[in-house]
C-alpha cells in the first residue's frame, strides 16, 4: 500500500468523524487532541497491536456504561410533576398570608405544618438532585478523560496504525458522540430541577418565619377581643355564611390531610409494616392459647379476649400522633374520634347501661366539637352551636360523675379528676365564646375533648402492654426465654415505670392540644442553656441534668441487667443461677461506663476527676471505709464466687437462699419469707456456710427409738427398707441404719441417708417418718413414750406423814379420810 492511499484513508476518516457535539471541533480532532501537560506526566504508551485493542476496548466499555445510564435516565419525574403544585400552593399560602382577614391561629398552624412538610421534601429532593448531578459530573469527566488519552496523539501521527484501526475508532467515536450530547443534555435537566427547587426552598423558608412570626404575635394578643360579645352579635358582621365557611373548610382539609399522607409516606409505610407484624404476632400467640383448650387461660386478658384486631386498631389511632411529624390538628381529632370508637368497643362490657347511654351522648358531643372547630372562619351559627355543645358536655360530664361515684372502684379519683379538668375545659370555652375571643373557645373545645380522649385511651393501653406481655408468656411458656421470667414480678416492678411514660405522654399530648407545646419547648430549651459558672468551670443546667439523667439511665440498665440474666423475687430466688458474679461485674461496668459518659456529656475535663478522687480518699480514710470494703467485698465476690444466686448458706446462725449478689449488699431470704440485707464484707470477714456451692445435696439424720422387747434386727430391716423404696433417696452414697444408743425408754436406731435436692429434704423426712411409724404398726413394732416407774414401800406410812402434816398446819380432820384403801 503506498503512501498516497494511506493519506486518501485517512482523509476519509477525518470526514466520517467529523461532527460529535455540535461544536467547531471535529470527532477525530477531540479524540485526537493530546495535551501536553498530560504527555509530560503520562509513560511511554505501548503502541502494539494488543495494547492498541485492549485500550480501545476498555474505553468502549466505559462508554457503553456511561450510555445505558445515560439512556435509562434519571428518575425526575415525580419531582418534575409535583414542583409546578407545591409552587401553586406555596403561592397560595403567600397569598393568604398577606391578604386574608380571618386568618386564625388554627390557620396559622395548618400552613406551618404544610410548610414544614415541604421543607422537607425541597430538601429531600435537593439531595435526591446533588446525587445526580455529582453521577453526571463523574461520568462528563470519564467522557473528558478519553478525548484527552495519548493513545489517540499517536495514531493520528502514524498514519499505517490508523488505517488498521479505522473501524474501532469510528465505534469509539459514536459513543463518545452519543455519550457527551446525552450527559450535558441530563446535566441541563437536572440543572434546571435543582434551580427551581433551591429558589422554592428559599421561599418555604421565609414563609416559614413569617408564620412563626404571626404565631408568636398572635399567641400575644390571644386574650384581646376578635368578635362581638356573643349575646350582640349579628350576622351581617361576618363576611359569609356557616354553609359557605363550613365547605371551604372542608375542602381545605380534603387537601390537607392527603397531602401530609403523601409527602409522610416513608413513616406510613414503616408503620404499616410494624402493624402487620404486631397483628401477626399476636395472632399467632392468640391461636396457641386457643389451641390448648383452656378457656381460664383468657380471663387475665379481658381486652385482647375482644379480637386481636380491635387491639391493634387501637395501637394504631393512639400511637399515630407520635409516629407523624407536626401532624395537622384535622388528622388528630380524626385519630381521636377513631380511637374513641375502639375504645368503646374494648370497655363496653364493663359498663352498665345507663353509662352506656351516657356515653353515646358523650360520642355526639365529641363529634359536634370535632366538627366545628376544624371551621377556619367564625360564624354566628357556629358560635352559638359552639355555645350549646359545651353547656351539654359540662352538664352530661356532672352527670356522669355522680354515677361513677362508688362504681369506679380504685379509678374513681383518677376519672373524678378528668372529668374536672374536662368540666373546667369547657367552662373556659363558654365565657371565651361569651367574650368575643372565638380562637381561645375553639382551643379549649378542642383540647378538653383530645385530652380526655388520650387520658381513657392511655388507661387502656396500661393494661393493654400486660396483657400483651402475660399473652407471650403463656403462649410460649415451654421456650427457655420465658421460663426465665414471672409475669407477677414483671407487673410489679415496671408498672410504675410506665405510669410515669404514659404520664408524660399525655401531658405531651394536653399541651399539644392547647397549641403550647412549641413555646413549653422553647422555655424548658432556654432553661436547660442557662449557664452556670463555678470556679473555672462553666456549666448549663442542660449538661447538669444530662449528667444526673445519664446516671439514672445507668442505673436503670443496671436493674434491667439483674431482672434479665440475674433474679429477681421469691419466685427466681428458689432457682440456682450461676449469673449472678457475671452479673455483678456487668453492673459495676455500666455504671462505671455510665460516669465517665455522664462526665463527658457534662463537658467535665477528665483532669478534673483526679480532685475528686482525691476527695473520696480522704473520705474514705475518714468515714467511708465500711462502704468501700463492701464495694471491694463485693467484686471479691463476683471473682472467687463462694456463694451464688439462689445457694442456701448459713452465715451469723442466719440460714436463708441467696437472693440478690449485689454491689454494696447481698440479700438472703430466710425459709420465714424475711428479706436479711447483709453487707459484702461480712461475707468475707465472717465464716459462710454453703449447702449448696457444688452441688444440692443434703444428709438427712433420723432418730428412730424402739421398744426394748423389739427384735432389733427386723426392725433394722424395715427400716431399710422404707428407705431405699423410696425414689427420692439417693443410692449412693449409700444409706446407714444404726444402732445408736440404749436410752432410758426404747432402743435408738441412728438413720443416715442422701436426697439430691436440699430445698425438698424436710418434706421428704417428713414423709420417711410417716412410712416408717405404718411400717412398725402392720409389723407390732412398739415405739414407747417416756414413762417413770414408782415404787411405793408402805401405804400406811404415807398416811401418817400426811396426818402429821395436817396437825401441824392447825386442821382438824376426822381420820376416817385418812383410812387406806383397800
């Protein structure tokens, strides 16, 4: 081939690849194109056949990869459908904001929760696009990246390799093309979205410090008057009618609440799956108690008795407020009234039938007060229907606290307490709506129902969580698991635990419905940042009650470790468990772990620590040496582990079962049922007797007395044989029966023998004692009673010491009773 058609090819070649991007630049010349600062760092290329082919194949399969990515594209589409409506609504809300003239707080709140649902998703979709833009940017370097390569530099300078490889670089060409117009039309694209969503997002932001602006200054002027007195009012004050307020705000609650299900998807979904699993689960526990034929078995759960459905119904519309973020007050009262229909379903067969009746009126009053004050304008209708529905809640609440009193047994203080706050609610809303101050009216509606509502609900589900718990416990009472735990004893010791959650949780909830929870919140913030400076050091009232909430927590995990791998109570006192040394090192590391984190959290320099320290050495040299040789006694304990959790021992003539091996004190339960707290270092200090510290064995002594005429031998032979009859005796070692000693009365016998388990040992001698004293009376075997043989020498004797007795005490007595008998 000469050289005039190599260059007849190679311009071919140029005019094939001439157009890549729409650019000056022809295909050949970008790809061809070779920097020299590029050349200067980059080693010699091979220009070899294989090294040629290997090149060009590795940047077709780049290519090809950056092309299909491109090709499937970037899911944009939602965002690309939903920013032109929530740029309408932010719109709208703007609009609102500026121009309407009963704009309540209730609408303030209904925007700041749309507002806030939005700020999320703008950011969500802000992170959604940077994730884009930064895969569009690393494949634009990859496609930058083969244009520049050497390889290319040096095929267009020899003119025989690019005619070999004229069709691979036309391939490698078309890709490049391809992949080039393809990113930086999806880097427009995405440019284009994300613009548009960060200026959104800008204006969410300010419209979101308007509201707060106008909550605040509302909240301010709450007690000023905003309509007429309610007696003076007419309708030509109010701009439109009931119907009309009534539709619109309907309308805008059709919106709102979809609107917050949808960008809160991702928390309904995992709440969905976490109510398919809880049904699941407690249906699978309800069908094996069923299984077994036992009806007393569901008389402990009178709730979850009703269905397995109600009861998740029911965790579901009282756990919602908490599972959504900011939910709208519209979602709520919806949740509550739901709730409140469950709830009457699981109570119903306990109340009689005039608070039944009661109660529906109560359910009426409660969907009235729903209804009217989701109404975003004021109306005369709706005031004086505010009016009416209050004045009967007050008078059906009086009413049914006169027929709770003496029915509500150990609740009666507890729902007459509600039922005042319910009456007191209500009275404030009547004298606000009197007043003229419709905003506060509606709150206090609002919140007497909600609150009541959760507080009954609340109720419940206390009983509800042991149900649950006594339902898993019997359904897999043969599991490992279970048998560790006692129902009874969980009941007693975290029952007042989770009072005080639910406490919490309601009084979360009542401030909520008051619309004071954000500024509670606010206040207990700027609390909790108070500084406090002491000597060098600067502390808030924040990190002071984190240090002492961190050592709570600590102490807390320290009780759950011994309640979980330890024992607890009488009922895992008479179980041997050898977790309890572990247990124990467990606790003095969490609470060690707990200090220094506490410490931590506190900002406290661990430099500092060495002066307190130094102070606990002084007071220990003083006066706390008792508590450290405890403290030291009982890790002594938990390493050389002479006693453990549930080994009966003697120590000070006190017998008893270990109950607790704890870091101070250990506690022993006598066999009375007395607790005795006795400190580590007597433990150590003082002789321990342990029955049980390799094994339970225990000997079993027995005096058996005979009567002297017994044959010896066959009574000896009896005995052994009640002995080793018995299944509970142990064989080996093997059981003695001995004669003793020849007492005053009866012949002894001394019976040794063996039972394996120590706490059983007095019933089964009780039980020998009783087969042996049948086994002697079928055989005429006499056990004798102590008895003393008299010898009486001369009657008559007697009889003048006695006459002689009475003469010298001054008695006359005739001799005739004295006479002897015959």
């Amino acid at each position: 081939m000469n050289l005039k058609h190599i260059s007849v090819k190679c311009g071919i070649l140029f005019l094939l690849m001439m157009p890549l991007v729409g650019i000056s630049q022809s295909a050949i010349d970008s790809l061809l194109k070779t920097d020299t600062s590029s050349q200067q760092i980059q080693p010699k290329q091979d220009t070899s056949i294989g090294s040629i082919l290997t090149n060009l194949e590795s940047y077709a399969e780049v290519l090809n990869k950056a092309n299909n990515i491109l090709k499937r594209g970037f899911d944009t589409t939602a965002i690309a459908e939903s920013l032109p409506e929530n740029e309408q609504l932010v719109t709208y809300i703007q609009k609102n904001l500026s121009n309407s003239k009963y704009y309540n707080l209730r609408s303030l709140y209904t925007n700041r929760v749309v507002l806030v649902q939005l700020k999320k998703q703008m950011r969500d979709w802000q992170e959604q696009l940077l994730r884009y833009s930064h895969q569009l940017d690393g494949i634009s370097n990859d496609i930058a990246k083969i244009s520049q390569e050497s390889i290319f530099n040096k095929l267009s300078q020899d003119s025989g390799l690019l005619s070999i490889y004229v069709l691979q670089i036309q391939n490698v060409s078309k890709k490049w093309e391809q992949a080039d117009t393809s990113s930086k039309f999806a880097l427009n694209k995405i440019g284009f979205l994300e613009s548009r969503v960060v200026a959104l997002s800008f204006q969410i932001n300010d419209l979101l410090d308007e509201v707060q602006f106008q909550i605040k200054n509302y909240s301010k002027n709450a007690f000023k008057l905003e309509e007429s007195y309610l007696i003076n009012a007419h309708n030509v004050e109010y701009k439109r009618s009931f119907l009309q307020v009534y539709q619109d705000s309907f309308k805008r609650i059709s919106y709102l609440i979809p609107f917050y299900l949808r960008v809160t998807s991702d928390a309904m979904v995992w709440h969905l799956v976490w109510i398919v699993l809880v049904f699941a689960w407690l249906w699978l526990c309800m069908s094996r108690l069923h299984k077994m034929g036992k009806p007393d078995i569901f008389t402990p759960i009178p709730y979850l008795s009703q269905g397995v459905l109600y009861t998740v119904c029911f965790f579901v519309f009282l756990l919602s407020p908490f599972v959504y973020d900011t939910p709208p007050m519209s979602l709520v009262q919806m949740l509550s009234f739901l709730l409140m229909l469950i709830f009457t379903k699981l109570a119903w067969f306990t109340w009689s039938k005039e608070f039944k009746i009661s109660w529906m009126y109560f359910l009426l009053l409660f969907l009235g007060i729903s209804l009217d004050v989701v109404l975003i304008e004021p109306s005369l209708v709706q005031r004086w229907f505010l009016f009416f529905l209050n004045l009967g809640s007050v008078a059906l609440a009086v009413k049914m606290q006169r027929r709770l009193k003496g029915n509500a047994g150990r609740y009666e203080k507890y729902y007459f307490w509600l039922l005042n706050l319910y009456v007191f609610l209500h009275l404030l809303a009547i004298v606000s709506n009197f007043a003229g101050r419709v905003t506060l009216a509606k709150l206090f509606s609002s919140s007497a129902i909600i609150s009541i509502s959760f507080a009954l609900a609340i109720d419940v589900l206390e009983s509800l969580v042991f149900e649950v718990i006594y339902l898993h416990l019997e359904a897999f009472k043969d599991s490992k698991i279970s048998v560790m735990f006692n129902f009874e004893e969980i009941k007693k010791n975290f029952q007042s635990t989770l009072r005080i959650i639910l406490l919490i949780i309601w009084i979360m909830i009542f401030f909520f419905s008051l619309n004071l929870y954000d500024f509670l919140s606010e206040k207990i913030g700027e609390w909790l940042a108070y500084s406090i400076k002491l000597g060098n050091l600067n502390f808030t009232a924040g990190t002071i009650f984190l240090f002492f909430f961190i050592l709570w927590i600590s102490s807390n995990i320290s009780k759950l470790l011994t309640f979980f791998f330890g024992t607890s109570g009488q009922f895992a006192a008479n179980k041997k468990n050898k977790n309890g040394s572990w247990v124990l090192l467990m606790r003095l590391g969490v609470f060690s772990l707990g200090f220094f984190v506490a410490v931590a959290a506190a900002g406290i320099p661990f430099d500092r620590i060495t002066i307190v320290i130094g102070a606990l050495g002084v007071g220990i040299g003083f006066g706390l040496q008792n508590i450290v040789n405890n403290l030291v006694s009982g890790i002594i304990l938990a390493f050389e582990k002479p006693m453990q959790i549930g080994d009966v021992i003697e120590i000070d003539k006190q017998t008893g079962t270990v109950k607790e091996i704890g870091i101070r004190s250990s506690k022993i339960t006598t066999y009375d049922g007395a607790d005795i707290v006795v400190p580590n270092g007597e433990f150590i200090s003082k002789q321990l007797i342990n029955w049980t510290l390799t094994n339970s064995y225990r000997r079993i002594e027995l005096i058996v007395g005979v009567a002297y005429d017994s044959e010896l031998r066959k009574v000896q032979e009896l005995i052994s044989e009640v002995i080793q009859h018995h299944k509970e005796v142990m064989h080996f070692p093997k059981p003695a029966v001995l004669v003793h000693e020849f007492a005053d009365n009866s012949v002894n016998f001394r019976v040794l023998f063996w039972t394996a388990d120590f706490d059983t040992w007095t019933g089964l001698k009780s039980t020998i004692l009783l087969e042996l004293f049948d086994s002697f009376r079928k055989n005429n075997i006499t056990i004798p009673f102590p008895q003393r043989d008299l010898h009486i020498k001369s009657v008559k004797s007697l009889l003048e010491i006695d006459k002689q007795q009475l003469l010298d005490d001054g008695e006359d007595l005739p001799l005739d009773n004295l006479v002897a008998p015959k």
